[in-house]
C-alpha cells in the first residue's frame, strides 16, 4: 500500500475541487436555459452553458482518471490509531463523493442532450449532497489536521 499520492493524484484532486466550485457559481445560465426549454422556448447559443456542460464533462473525465489510478496503485491507509467508526466516515465519503462525480456529470447530459427532465430532477436534488459530501469531507480533513494531528491534509497537499 502506498504511503502517500503521487503529484498527479493531489493535482487532480484540486483541479476537481476548482472545477466543482466552478460548476456552482456559474450555474445561473444553464439552469435558466433548462427552464425555457422547458416552457418551449429558444434557446440561442450561450458561452456559459457551454462552460457548464464542458466542464461537467471534464469532472468526468478527470474523475475517471482518478479511479483508474487508485484501482491501479491504490491509497495510502488512514491512520492506524484513528477510531473505526471515523474511518467508516472518511472511506463512506470518499466512495459516496466518487459516485457523485459520476452521476452529476452523467444526469446533466442525459437532461441536456437527451431532453429528459427526470434526469435534471435527479442532478438538482443530487447538488444538495454534494454540497452536504463536501462539506462533511472538509470538516473531517480540518479535524484530522487541527484535532487528531494527523498527515492526512498534508498528504493531499505534498506528493510523496
Ligand atoms: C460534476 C459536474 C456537475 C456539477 C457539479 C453540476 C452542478 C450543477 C448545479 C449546481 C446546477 C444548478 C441546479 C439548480 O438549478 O439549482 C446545475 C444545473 C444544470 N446542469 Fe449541471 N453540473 C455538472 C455537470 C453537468 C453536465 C455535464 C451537464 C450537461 C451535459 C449539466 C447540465 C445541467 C443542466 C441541464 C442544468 C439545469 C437543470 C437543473 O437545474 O437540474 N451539468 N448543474
Ligand atoms: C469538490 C470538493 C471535493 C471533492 C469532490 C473531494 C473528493 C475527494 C475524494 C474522492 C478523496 C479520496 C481520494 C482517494 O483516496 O482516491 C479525497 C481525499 C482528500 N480530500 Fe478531498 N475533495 C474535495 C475538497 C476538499 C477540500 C476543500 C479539502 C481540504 C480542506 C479536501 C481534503 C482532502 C484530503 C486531506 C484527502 C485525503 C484523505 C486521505 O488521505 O485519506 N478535499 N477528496
């Protein structure tokens, strides 16, 4: 088992994070097209619709690399001492915030291209746990550093 990421897992691991921040500040302007395609309305050509739904799609892709090379090499174990019902926690979120960043990209394309509005239902109520995830994902990272002082944050911040 690895005791660290290398530099290409912690690059990508905040590239996401900018890039999900991104998709939630920016979200005004698709969110405003869905509802006049829905009311059946025109919608012309909008240069931040396009950033949503390519960099929705760059998540996924990026995402995809993520797993590739965690199912590949692996992550370091938490720390040894940490209670198990905290390590339930952290592996919990760290699975529940991988498949998000699947069916996030996956239900916007299929409501976009495909015109399903179940599936814009479906990635609208999916927000709020993300918002939920990663919140309780940056709680346990700054309670690792600050409460428990472990190297957890650090390691996400310094390749091995
Ligand atoms: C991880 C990637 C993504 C994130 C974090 C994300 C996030 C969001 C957020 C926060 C909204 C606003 C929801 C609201 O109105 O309250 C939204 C709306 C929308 N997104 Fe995405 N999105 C992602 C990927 C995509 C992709 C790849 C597409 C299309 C190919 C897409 C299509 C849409 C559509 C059509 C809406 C408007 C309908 C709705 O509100 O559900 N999204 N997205
Ligand atoms: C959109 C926001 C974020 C998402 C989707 C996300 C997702 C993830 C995922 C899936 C992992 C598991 C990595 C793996 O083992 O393959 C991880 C690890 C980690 N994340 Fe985040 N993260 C986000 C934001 C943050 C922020 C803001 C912080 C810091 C405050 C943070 C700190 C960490 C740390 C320290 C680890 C390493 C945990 C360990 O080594 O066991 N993350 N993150």
């Amino acid at each position: 088992m690895p005791t660290g990421y290398t530099r290409i897992q912690i690059a990508l691991h905040w590239l996401v994070f900018i890039l999900v921040v991104l998709q939630f500040v920016l979200h005004d302007s698709i969110a405003d097209a869905w509802e006049r395609i829905e009311d059946g309305l025109e919608v012309g050509f909008d240069p931040l619709v396009a950033q949503h739904v390519f960099t929705g799609l760059l998540i996924l892709l990026l995402v995809m690399i993520r797993m590739a090379i965690k199912a590949k090499r692996g992550a370091p174990a938490l720390p040894e001492n940490e209670p198990a019902i905290l390590k339930l926690a952290a592996h919990g979120t760290h699975l529940a915030l991988y498949a998000l960043l699947i069916l996030m990209p996956v239900s916007g394309a299929v409501a976009w291209f495909g015109g399903v509005e179940k599936a814009a239902d479906g990635h609208e109520a999916m927000k709020v746990l993300v918002l939920v995830l990663v919140a309780v994902h940056v709680a346990g990272a700054l309670f690792q550093h600050f409460v428990l002082k472990s190297n957890v944050l650090t390691r996400m911040r310094k390749p091995l």
